[in-house]
C-alpha cells in the first residue's frame, strides 16, 4: 500500500472545510503528469483498500461524514469529478 501523507495533505489544502477548491484542485493536476499520476495512484489506492475511517477523514482532512460509507461515496464522487468527468462534488 503507498504512503497516504502526500494524498491528505493535498485533500487538507485543497478539499479541507476552510479552502474547499475541487476546481483548484482539478486545474493543478493538469499542470504536471507525473504529479497527477501519483496522486491518481493514491486516491485509486484510498477507494480500492479503504484504508480510512470517516473519523480518521474527519481528524486529517476536517470533514465530518457519518459514516465510513457516506464519506468513500463522496471520495468516489470527487475521483470521478478530478479524473472521470464526473459533476462537481456535493
């Protein structure tokens, strides 16, 4: 499994409750491929393994999801926004 420190701290800075930004977020990883491809990799990784809890999510990133389900639907949400042309994340 890769490390998920460099993922939450993209996610905190730009998906955190004070600097929500998916657009931001989305325009930086057309910037560099290399930097895309990692973190591709990672939030691929995040919804494959499910390694977080939504409590967990909530102390690192500073959203609070009732639950472990609610919050990966959102992360599923915001992967295909950033990746799959998916709508804006709600």
């Amino acid at each position: 499994m890769v490390s998920l420190d460099s993922w939450k701290r993209t996610m905190f800075l730009l998906c955190g409750p004070e600097t929500y930004d998916p657009d931001a977020l989305k325009a930086g990883l057309e910037i560099d491929p290399d930097d895309s491809r990692r973190f591709r990799e990672r939030f691929e990784a995040v919804l494959r393994y499910r390694p977080l809890t939504a409590d967990e999510y909530e102390k690192d990133i500073g959203f609070h999801f009732d639950n472990d389900e609610e919050m990966y639907g959102y992360l599923r949400a915001m992967f295909d926004f950033l990746f799959q042309r998916g709508p804006f994340p709600e």
